[in-house]
C-alpha cells in the first residue's frame, strides 16, 4: 500500500454504491499500488545533455513565486 493510504479512504456515510471505502477518483490507481516504478533522468542526460538544477536553487525559486503570487492581490 501507498504510503498515505488513509487518504485514499472514504468515510462510510460518503461511501457510494460498490465503492467499497476507496476515493472513486483514485480506483484507477489501485491496480498501481505495491508496484515499484524507478525513473531516472540517465536518457534526458545523455541524448539531450540536461543536468537538473540545484536543489537550493529550486526551493528558493519556488519559495519567491509563491510570495510573489500571494503579493499580487486579488
């Protein structure tokens, strides 16, 4: 199981019919869990010549557009 498979569960009074407690939205997903999908970025690297960038660089880029977005008003 996922690691936050409580948040697939539906309470029982919004259980719909058949649903058996699992999110409708996710029951796609389920023939998916337990299973191990590795990635990689090793082909992008190689044919494309990609790096990523920095994880400091991203997380303090990502911090400045979300208060630039909060700043902008409504």
């Amino acid at each position: 199981m996922p690691e936050h498979e409580d948040e697939m569960i539906v309470p029982a009074g919004e259980r719909g019919a058949g649903a058996a407690g699992v999110n409708p939205s996710l029951r796609l997903l389920l023939p998916q869990l337990g299973r191990n999908f590795d990635a990689t970025s090793e082909k992008t690297r190689r044919l494309l010549g990609w790096s990523p960038r920095p994880v400091e660089e991203t997380i303090v880029d990502t911090a400045e557009s979300l208060l630039a977005v909060k700043a902008q008003p409504a």
